[in-house]
C-alpha cells in the first residue's frame, strides 16, 4: 500500500511526457513538474526490494555530497521509491559524437571533483562510466558541465552501511569500466576502483573503441600523448595504480603539458632537473617509467641515472611500483638491445636494480623482493661486470635470516647462478650463502668466464 500512495504522490506531483531510458533497476522519464512546469529527470524503481534499496542508495549519497559536480536530488518520496533530478542534456554516452579532445579534461576535471568530495566522505561510487555522467548546460557560451549520477552501487564507510547490494559472484560496475579487484570483493573498493573507471573512460573517448573487460584500448597515434595517464590509472594490479583523484589530476596535467613533447625530451628534462636537485622530478620519472614499460631507451639511459640516494624513500612509500619498475629494467638489460652502449655502464641499471631490493628488504617488503631477485641476478651474471658481482655479495652477506629465505630461494633452482657467485676458497657470511652451498654443477651448467646464464627469468610486464 505504501508503494501505491507513493505513485499516486508522485502523479500528483509530476506529469511523466515520455520514457528517457530503462535500468536494471530503475526507469527514468522526462517529466514536467505540475505546479512550476519545471522539467525534470523522474527516475522511478522497479517493483522489487533490491531496485528500491538502490534507488535510497541514491538519494541518500547524492543528497549528502551536495557539489556542483554531484546529480542533485530536487524531490523524493518517503519511502524512496522515486525522485526527481535536473533534465540533463544527456549522458557522457550519448554526447560523445558531439565532444573533442579540448573535451576530455574538462569532463575529468568535473567528476574528479565530485568523486573528491565523495572519497572525502568514504563513499566509492563503483560505478563510473560514459552512462553515469551527464552534461548540463551553464549558461554561460557552450561549455558543459559534468555531474556524477546513479550512486545506486556506493560503497558507505563500514558503520553506514545497510544491507550488502550483491551475492558473492554477482557483477558489481559496468563492463569495460569496472575495476578488476571489485568481480572478488566489491566491500573492500577504495578510491582506486573509481580512479580506474576513469582512466578506462579516457581510453573509450580517444580510441573510439569499445571498453574491453580485461584491458583498455591504449592510445595511439594522434592520442598517444594519453597513453602514460591511461596506463597509469588502470592497471590491474591496485598497487600499481593512481591511488587517489589527487593524484589523478596531477597526472591529467601533465598530459596538457607534454602534449607535444617527446617521451625521451621528457626524461632527459626530467633527469637533467633531478640532478640538479629538482626532488618533485622524481615522482614524474618514475610515473613515464611505470606508463612505458616497453621503452628500452628510457629505462636504460634516463632512469637508471637516478641518483640512489633517492630511491629508499620512493620506493618505501611506492613499494610494488618499485619492485615492478625494478624487475622491468632487470629483464631490459637481460634481453634489451645494448648497441653501442659502453659495457660498464650496465653497472649503472643494475645498481639502480640493486638499490631497490636493497629497499625492498629494509621495509620487510619480502615478497615483493623475492619477485624482482632473480631478474636482478641473472641480469647480473649475464652482463658479468665484477664490481657489480661484488656489490650484490655484499648485499647478500648483509641479510639476516628472515631476509635471507626467501631470497635464497629465488636462486638455490638455478645452479648456472650459485656457480657465478661462488669463490675460490669463500667461506659463507650470511645465511643465505650458506643456503646456496651446492655440489658444484658440471661444466656444460656453470657460466663460462663469467659468460651469459643459459636460463633466463622472462618478466610479464603490465
């Protein structure tokens, strides 16, 4: 009985003129308000629990945040069952034919300052997509400005929360847009989840390709100067990725700022002011880094000049960035064209490599240090420089015992390693030399002179 006073509130309230579209949840309609002949967005739940416990969710999220860049709430009824919303022009989706490039930050821009404010409150959306924006007009010449609408799929702060919107298994987002970690587990979201929506949306409006489910249409061409934000946002892992909107409309910046500059200017650029004692350089670096994964050049001659005092630090506070970085420049110098690249100077990648282990180790981050060891060490053995040889014995002799097992492992399976890094007459100094204390392989197994390992790690780079 509720639910039919509510219609007959709302017909009373509104004229509905014709349907706008259909949800799974939801239908929404152009509608005229009776009294100011105002017309607005009248978006109705279905005639199920569920539809209307995300339609409260709705109500109640958008009311809260109440910013320029939220869909306001005009009018609802008690039992939320319905409410009424600005009429926008039409969604990012709809829009789109109409839009250009000079677009694009703009409508980042704007949603990234309502999911601030949002993120600021412990609210996730969790369902950012070309649908789920809008465009209103400002009055003010052509410009549009962009709302963030449907918050039916919020995530509230734990002791907000009411009943859980999906069974385990049920799909939480829409396709092509959603975050990964949200098919495992949609209660643990952070902010991450909607920076990943949005870097996704980015790669949908330059390729004009639709959004794949497993990785977005990286740009190119024309657009490639997008590609490092896109990357940066949406990779799979949420460690690696763009953590918070702040971060977000950092990296949106710099894509204006090196819209036509080269990838290598920018490096050196980068590296040149490092070495100057430019420390907000750092960050940049290592972000184009993380975003070209495949660019030999930039890992091999700019990065790797990062002074390693610097490093600690970074990778303290960007621990499986890091290690990912790390393991890449390994498997660049393990396969990588050196050309007429003077010998010794691998000393200078490999260190770096070093040096973020080092690191790794000293914050307990050991997992993620027995994942990039053995690209360091097989790289190692395959350039064969003694002086790095000696370093990475030096570092080896300095674990302790909790250090030392998992590292150990990493090498003890590849006998061609331990026989690299045995001596005449050495007596084991730490725990995972000890480790390695192997029969020694036979001659067609060791590394000749120091030569190239015959077995070698291969990276999955993202």
């Amino acid at each position: 009985m509720a639910e039919e006073g509510s219609r007959v509130a709302a017909s009373e309230r509104y004229r509905i003129i014709r349907a706008l579209g259909v949800g799974s949840y939801a239908e929404v309609f152009r509608a005229e308000h009776r009294e100011s002949a105002e017309a607005v967005a009248f978006k109705r739940a279905k005639r199920f629990t569920a539809a209307k416990d995300r339609i409260k969710r709705e109500i109640e999220a958008q009311k809260q945040l109440a910013h320029p860049n939220v869909m306001p709430i005009f009018d609802h009824d008690e039992t939320f069952s319905w409410y009424a919303m600005p009429l926008a022009l039409g969604s990012l989706a709809d829009l789109r034919k109409t839009l250009t490039e000079d677009d694009l930050e703009t409508i980042l821009l704007d949603v990234a300052a309502g999911l601030k404010v949002a993120h600021e409150q412990r609210l996730i959306h969790r369902d950012i997509s070309p649908g789920n924006i809008f465009g209103m007009r400002t009055g003010t010449g052509s410009r549009l400005r962009w709302l963030v609408g449907d918050w039916g799929m919020v995530k509230h702060p734990p002791e907000m929360a009411s009943r859980p919107l999906t069974r385990t298994g049920d799909r939480m987002g829409t396709p092509g847009f959603d975050a990964p970690e949200l098919d495992v587990d949609p209660s643990a979201a952070t902010p991450a989840a909607d920076v990943f929506s949005l870097g996704r949306i980015a790669a949908w409006f330059v390729s004009g390709k639709p959004a794949q489910s497993a990785f977005p249409p990286l740009p190119d061409d024309e657009y490639i100067h997008w590609r490092p934000f896109v990357r940066a946002c949406t990779f799979q892992e949420v460690g690696l990725r763009l953590q918070t909107v702040d971060d977000l409309e950092e990296t949106l910046r710099q894509v204006s700022d090196n819209r036509d500059v080269p990838l290598h200017v920018q490096a050196a650029r980068l590296i040149e002011g490092l070495l100057f004692g430019d420390v907000e350089n750092l960050d940049a670096l290592l972000s184009l880094a993380a975003t070209h994964p495949e660019d030999f050049a930039l890992y091999i001659d700019y990065v790797a000049r990062i002074p390693t005092s610097q490093l600690p630090a970074w990778t303290a506070k960007h621990r499986e960035r890091a290690a990912n970085i790390a393991t890449v420049m390994a498997n660049h110098l393990i396969s990588g064209p050196w050309d007429d690249r003077d010998p010794e100077y691998a000393a200078t990648p490999l260190t770096f490599v070093l040096t973020v282990l080092r690191s790794l180790v000293d914050v307990q981050s050991l997992g993620l240090a027995q994942d990039a060891a053995p690209y360091y060490f097989t790289a190692d053995a395959q350039r064969g420089d003694a002086g790095q040889r000696a370093r990475t014995l030096e570092w080896l002799a300095e674990l302790d015992e909790a250090a030392a097992r998992p590292i150990s492992r990493t090498m003890a399976p590849r006998p061609e390693l331990v026989e690299y890094y045995r001596e005449a007459g050495w007596h084991p100094r730490s725990v995972v030399l000890q480790a390695l204390l192997t029969p020694a392989p036979s001659p067609a197994d060791a590394v000749g002179n120091r030569g190239p390992v015959a077995s070698q790690p291969t990276a999955v780079v993202e």
